[in-house]
C-alpha cells in the first residue's frame, strides 16, 4: 500500500527527486485582447525550496500561475521540467507533471458535501482503475495517516462544508500530496487565517520543503515572505523585475521594487478648501472589518488603501448599509442613521459605486438611460408614471457630462466598453441628493483615458462640497488624488497619513502589516 | 452569405412567433373554410381570456427574475371558492368576490414570505405552495365539483345556484364582443401600461434585470418582489374565477393544466418582437399562438392526447429562438 506521505519524515524515496530537479518557465509571453499581460518571463522554482512571487495588483502573478496550471495557455516561451521541455495544455496536463495549487478560494477545489477522506482521495476515487466497490475502512485509514503524516487529525468522515477554513486548506494540501505534486502553489494562503493558523500552515510547508517538494509562495505578507522563503522573486508590469536571495535583500529593496520608481500618471488634483464633518463612523465592525472610526469632510477626498483582503470593500458596503454591521455607529451631518439596507443609505445621501461593476453596479441588459435613471426614478415621475421626456434629457446630459461614449441613450450598457460601464455606474449618483460618495476601485478594468475622466468627476464632486471615500489598491492613485489617506489592514485602520507625509513606500509598509 | 444568415435570424428573431401564428392560420383557414370566420376567432380569444390572466400572473413572476408554480392550484382555489359563495352560501357579489379575491392575495404573500424572506429558491417554494393549495381546494370542495343542485352531505340539495351576473362575466357579450374577452384586452392594456409607463414598472424591471444591482441603487428590492407574487397570485384568482363563471361550474382541479399554458405562453412572450424579456404584449401573443393551435388541431379532427406534442413544440422553437439570441448577445 503506497502512504505518498510517508516521505514527509525525510525519507525523499518516495519523490523521486533525488537530484535537485527544478521547474523553469522561460520567456513566457501572454497576451488579452491585445493588451500585454506577460512579457517574456522568466521564473524558476526547485525541489526544497519556497519561492515567494510578488508584485503589486495586476503586475502578472497570477497569469503566471494560471499559465503553469494550464488555465492559460501562452502566447509564447516554454516550460521546462528537469531539462525537459513540456507543454501544459490543461489543467490535466499540469496535474500530471505534479504541478498542484493550493487555491485561496479553497471552497471552489473542496466538495463540501463530501468526507475528509474523499476529498483527499478524489482521485484515487474516481480514477478508471479504482475497483467498482470501495474500502472505506482502508480509505478512511489511509486518509488519517496522510493527515497524521502532517501531524494533524481531523475527523476523517467529517462532511468538508463542516470544516474549518484552515482544515479545508489543509485537505487540499494532503489531497496534493497524495496527487504526487512535486511542485505546489500556494495562493495567499494566509489571508483568510489566524495568526495561530498561519504558523500550523509554515510547519506543513516546511515539511513539504523537506520532502522535496518545490513551493511557490504568493503573498503580501512581507513578514512572513522574509520569515519562509529562501528566494523572493518580484514581477511589475507584466515583467520579471528581480529575483534574489532571501537573505540578500531586504524590505524596502522588495517594496521598491514593486513599486517601481517612475510612475508617470498625471493625476489632476485640484485644491478644494475643506469644510464641516460630513460622514462620521465610529467603531464600524462586521464580518472582516473589525472596528474602523472615520469621517469625512465637506470636500475631501479621503482615499482609503489597503492589500487585497484587507477589508476595503467589506467596509464600503457597511457603510452603505449592504451588509449588516454587528457594531458601530454612522452619523451623517451630525444625525445618527441606520443603515439596513443601501436604501437607507441613498435616502440618507451616501451613494456607492461598488467594485464588482458588472455584478451589481449597472444593469447590462438594460439601456444606457434607464441604468442612468435608476436611482432618481422617484423625482423624475408624475403620479407613478415615468417623464420619459425628462428622463431622456436628463440621460444625454449625464453622457455628455460624464464623457460616456455610446451611440445612443437606448443602447444596451452591456455593449459598452468597461470605462464607458464605469461612467454610468457613477452617472446614476450625480443627480441623487447624495452627500457622501464612495468609490469602491473605480478605476479597475479600466483604461487610461476613462480612468483620468473619472478622477476628474472624483475633483468636480469634491469642488461641489461633497464628501469623498475612495477605496483603492492602487496606491499611486490613492496618493495623486486623496486630501487623506487611511491605511488597512486585517479590517483595521492601522494608520492615517496626511497628503504630504504619504508615500508608496510608506503606504506599502504599513499595508503589509508594518508597525 | 454571413450577413444574409444572420439578418434572416434577426427576421427570425422579431417576427418569428407573429409569422407562425400568420402561417398557422393561413393553414387553417384553408383546410377549414369556417376557421376565419369572426364567431370562431371571438371562440379562439374567449379560450384563451383565462389563461391569458394567469400568464399575466407568471410574466410578473418573470419578470423580478423569480418563478411562480403556484398559478394553476390558485385558480382551482377560487373557481371552487367563488361557486361555493354562490351555491353553498347564498352570498351575493360582495363575498363572492371578496372572499376568492383575499385567498389569492395571501397565497402571493405567503409565496412572497417563502422566497424573499426566507429565501427559498422560488421554484421549490412555489412548488410546495402548488401542493398545498391544491390540498387546500381538494379539502374545501371534498373533492366534488361545485354546481347548482348538487347534492350536499346531509342529502339535501345546495341551496344557491350561480348568479346571472357572474355568468355574465364568463359568458356575457357587449356589442357581440365576449365579456371574458374585453377583461383580457383591458388586463393587457392595463399590466403593459403599468409595467412600460410607470415607475413601479420599471423598477420590477430592474429587479429581475440585476437584484444586487438594484439593492445597492436603493430600490427596496424585497417589496418590489413581494408585489410580483402578489400580483401573479391574484391574476391567477381572477382567472379562476373568470373560469368558474365561464362553465357555471366549481369544477376541481381545473386548475392544474392551466399552468403549463401559462409558462409556455409567458417563455413564448420573451420571443415576440424580439424582447428578449418577459413581457405583458409578448405573453398575450404566446397565449394566442397556443389558442389558435389548440383551435386549429380541434377543428382538424387531431387526437387530443397529441395536443401536447405541438405545445411543447412550440415552446421548445421559441425557447430555442430566445436563448440562441441571448448567447449571440452575450458573445458580442
């Protein structure tokens, strides 16, 4: 009976790595629709070693990674295993050359009404050799021993959707295992954990180390980069900026790095005095946000930035009333509101324009004009009936006032390209009574000329007294376009920084979890 | 050769379900020198008032993105309720109205509670309400239809008998215009008006087009829902009872095959024009298309039990239409 895991206690038989045998993607090249994602890369990983991938949002990651577990396929380059080439054409292909990846939404690789054991055996389950009845005494022994060879126990029978988040990623990392991976990826694995929980999952990495097994670490997590990894390789623009010794660099030299040094966005800021407190939050908590005290004022732009997780977009939507806050309390001009659903929210004069645009900022099947009407329906209608001729005015001057490129107000906002989708997502708040603005990622999907539109409506919000949250990732243009800016982290304001002392260096720091 | 395929599919697309019921009736006509004749289409549309009212119900339902299976044991509900007023109880208008009107209004709240706060998916929510108001009718009426002179328990005969001017709601003319039919075009007019021209229209619109959308636009999405069960429900009501007075009958189970009628004439409905959507106009034509059908095949002498094979025909070309033009749509 083969136990894969047995070779977990040092003993690499099992493996069959005996040579220092290594992964290399060569000059991998990728492209979308034209637009460059990946520019001649190069990236190595060998057996024993956990090499961190980093970059900031959109630098190219995770292209690379979808590349090499066949989701993608490149436009150009090779992958060589054991100076073999070898072409992934599928996620099959990838598993079979021992490539495995341990998914941050582990939900979506885990059966949930399943047992322990027969997630972690999936493949052995259902594989044409298997016999027609099944063992379950000898399966559900050899999944605790695989988990033993860990040195974890959990439930074997347990049903997965009873499992915690870091058990369930723990099965997967077993269910790797038994696959045979020889190399694993591990996609920001502690974001969803506890500081105990992450330390259980660098012990089951170190044992994989031992074992042979070459890991790719994706995180944003400096710390912890620097406290497992023995490279750190980092990626900006679709480029492969650097790749050194863990214990050749440092911090800074990382952060620098992703950053890069020229970044030669013209970000029109304009200067808007500042007035009254607007919006108030004190003690916010829900669901990841995890107690956050913020106001806003007549005119300012408060830019709130964090990593991906942090709680961003998680605050927004309290505030907004979309989810249920467990504790806090908002005040809006010095009025407390409750807020239980984003109708309270728009009656109270806060207005969102969330990050997820196609899901639940605009309606794709709906024209142009009624997407514009949505949220100011109730003034423009006479006992119930829709002025259509004034909700037609009203759409062509939000187009023209917003730049939003479409044929036709009747067009069907689906067709439109996702800057213009962005413009009318923001359109249907200009002409509410809405005090308070916030902007979940505006920006994102978007290209460069919608984008300098939009911060330019961000201004002409702020020049009209109106109170600004903007929520980004995107730390450059956090800084081109804040008067404020609050730091997150872990659901948590960690740090604010005023528009002068506020610098991508120093955001960074305390956004990866910097004291 | 690309473009002229594809513009022939647009042609397909908008005017395919008109030009079959055209074709359909070409045919018909010229195999039945009496199908075009006024007295016959005045039969076909009084066939269809009352399905037509309960497609209107589920083209609600529809149209806030949801389902409602519920329609057909509605309509048994109060075609059994609403002759009991009369034959059981003696009642005069009030009670005979009222009474079948309030069930239908709660059997849509009650869906509304199910699906919208308990969050039942609508298919399995409606599904159970279809059985249970359906128990609910079959227990009221022990099973027997109700009519004038039926025999009671007790061995003496029901006291009341239908009223003239509920029979004239069935069977009724105005300028030799059936009254069922008149109701219908009014409820046309009437649900397409509100539904194109007003602001609660559109928002049930919005609803169905993007929920999280117009949750986070602050329309209060749970109440615009909870009226389309109301309102499927209660069309569905007034169909039973426009049924009830059409045979002079509280027949049991009258019901049940009126709600696939309705769904196929409401899928039908996403088809006409080129909607792409569920629409009051679109169903009327739907509802239409299966009238003529079931007109035509009757007059022609077809098998009954094969009726079903062309309705489910129908539907499936219309579906087909439909999906295909949303996947085209999709992709562009």
């Amino acid at each position: 009976m083969a136990i894969p895991v047995a070779s977990v206690n040092g003993n690499l038989v099992y493996l069959g790595v005996r040579k220092v045998s290594s992964l290399q993607m060569k000059g991998i090249v990728k492209q979308f629709s034209g637009v460059p994602a990946l520019r001649s890369v190069d990236f190595e990983v060998k057996a024993g070693e956990v090499h961190a991938l980093l970059g900031a949002n959109g630098a190219g990651k995770s292209t690379l990674m979808k590349i090499l577990t066949g989701a993608y396929q490149a436009d150009g380059g090779s992958i060589v295993i054991d100076g073999k080439e070898v072409s992934i054409q599928s996620p099959q292909d990838a598993k079979a050359l021992g490539i495995q990846c341990v998914y941050q939404e582990v939900d979506t690789a885990l059966i949930p009404y399943l047992s322990v054991t027969e997630n972690i055996l999936l493949d052995q389950i259902v594989s044409k050799s298997s016999k027609g009845l099944m063992n379950w005494q000898r399966l559900h022994k050899e999944a605790e021993s695989i988990l033993q060879g860990f040195g974890f126990s959990i439930p074997v029978r347990m049903l997965v959707e009873e499992c915690s988040l870091s058990e369930k990623q723990l099965i997967l990392i077993a269910r790797a295992t038994v696959q045979k991976a020889k190399y694993v990826i591990f996609d920001e694995p502690t974001a969803p954990l506890s500081t105990k929980e992450s330390e259980r999952l660098f012990l089951i990495i170190d044992q994989l180390k031992k074992a042979g097994v070459g890991i790719i670490y994706i995180s944003h997590r400096l710390p912890e980069i620097f406290g497992i990894c023995d490279r750190i390789t980092v990626m900006r623009d679709g480029q492969l900026i650097a790749t050194s010794e863990t214990a050749a660099t440092t911090m800074d030299e990382v952060i620098g790095n992703m950053l890069g040094k020229s970044f030669d966005e013209e970000f029109p800021k304009v200067e808007v005095p500042i007035g009254e407190v607007i919006l108030e939050a004190d003690g916010v908590a829900g669901g990841k946000v995890r107690g956050v005290d913020l106001s806003v004022r007549e005119g300012e732009i408060v830019g709130v930035v964090g990593l991906v997780g942090a709680g961003k977009t998680e605050l927004a939507r309290l505030l907004f009333g979309a989810d249920a806050a467990e504790a806090g309390r908002v005040r809006l001009k010095g009025k407390e509101v409750r807020l239980r659903s984003p109708k309270d929210a728009v009656d109270a004069g806060i207005g969102l324009v969330p990050e997820e645009r196609r899901k639940e900022g605009i309606f794709v099947e709906e024209s142009v004009k009624n997407n514009l009407s949505v949220s100011t329906l109730w003034k423009g209608s006479h006992l119930g009936f829709i002025r259509r001729g004034a909700e037609a005015g009203q759409a062509r001057e939000l187009v023209q006032r917003l730049g939003v490129k479409t044929a036709d107000i009747g067009q069907l906002v689906g067709y439109l390209s996702g800057g213009n989708q962005q413009k009318v997502a923001i359109g249907k708040w200009l002409d509410t009574d809405a005090q308070v603005f916030m902007f979940d990622e505006p920006t994102k999907g978007v290209d460069i000329g919608a984008k300098s539109d939009i911060y330019r409506l961000i201004g002409k919000l702020a020049e009209q007294r109106k109170g600004v949250l903007y929520f980004s990732c995107e730390f450059a243009e956090v800084l081109g376009i804040a008067d404020r800016i609050l730091v997150m982290f872990e659901g948590k304001i960690v740090r604010e920084l005023s528009r002068a002392e506020a610098t991508q260096e120093r955001i960074m720091y305390y956004a990866s979890g910097g004291e | 050769m690309e473009g002229k395929k594809f513009s022939l599919f647009d042609f397909i697309y908008k005017y395919g379900t008109v030009a079959v019921i055209v074709i359909v009736m070409l045919l018909f006509s010229l195999t039945n020198p009496y199908f075009f004749t006024y007295d016959n289409i005045t039969d076909i549309l009084r066939s269809i008032s009352i399905v037509t009212f309960v497609a209107i119900g589920v083209t609600f339902s529809l149209i806030v993105g949801g389902f409602d299976l519920s329609v057909g044991s509605t309509v048994s509900l109060t075609t059994v309720v609403s002759a009991s007023m009369m034959v059981w109880y003696e009642q005069g208008v009030f009670a005979t109205l009222v009474v079948p009107i309030v069930l239908s209004l709660i059997v849509g709240l009650v869906n509304a509670f199910l699906v919208v706060k308990i969050r039942i998916p609508d298919l399995l929510a409606t599904l159970a309400m279809l059985y249970i108001v359906n128990g609910l009718h079959m227990t009221y009426s022990k099973g027997y239809s109700i009519y004038a002179n039926m025999p009671m328990e007790d061995g003496s005969m029901a006291p009341g008998k239908f009223q003239e001017w509920f029979l004239w709601l069935g069977q009724g003319k105005i300028f030799s215009l059936p009254v069922p039919v008149i109701l219908t075009f009014l409820l046309v007019a009437i649900t397409h008006v509100y539904l194109t021209y007003t602001r609660q229209g559109r928002m049930l619109y919005m609803t169905g087009g993007n929920l999280e959308a117009a949750r986070l636009s602050g329309i209060p999405v749970n109440r615009y829902r909870t009226l389309a069960y109301v309102l499927s429900a209660l069309f569905a009501g007034l169909g039973g009872m426009l049924l009830a007075a059409r045979i002079g009958t509280g027949q049991v189970s009258s019901g049940s095959s009126m709600l696939m009628d309705a769904v196929a004439a409401a899928f039908v409905g996403f088809s006409v024009f080129g909607a792409g959507k569920p629409n009051v106009f679109g169903t009327f034509v739907g509802a239409i298309l299966i009238g003529v059908l079931l007109n035509g095949m009757t007059m022609l002498n077809l098998p009954y039990f094969a009726y079903d094979i062309i309705k489910g025909t129908v539907l499936a070309l219309a579906l087909a239409v439909t999906y295909y033009q949303l996947r085209r749509k999709r992709k562009a």
